[in-house]
C-alpha cells in the first residue's frame, strides 16, 4: 500500500492516491471515506491505535 499526497494546483490541493489490491483511488479526504472502504478501514484502524 502507498499513500501520498499531491498538491499541484488549487483545484486539486489536498488529493490523496491511495492504491490497494492493485485498484487507485484519488479524491480528498472525506470523499475516499464515504466511498473507499478499504481507505476508511485503514483511517479508521490508525485512530484507534493513536
């Protein structure tokens, strides 16, 4: 798995690419939590820990 974030211009600040299972997914934040499950699993699971 690899996480980054890119900030190339306004429109696109704060995009996130999150890849897994050979599947990319890009979107901000909030956006990959209502439709990533396996994004919001791994957020989720790294709060828990904290």
């Amino acid at each position: 798995m690899l996480m980054t974030h890119r900030v190339d211009c306004f429109i696109q600040l704060d995009q996130i690419i999150y890849i897994h299972d050979h599947q990319v997914s890009v979107g901000k934040h909030e956006d990959l939590l209502k439709k990533n499950t396996g994004y919001a699993k791994l957020i989720e699971g790294g709060q828990q820990h904290a």
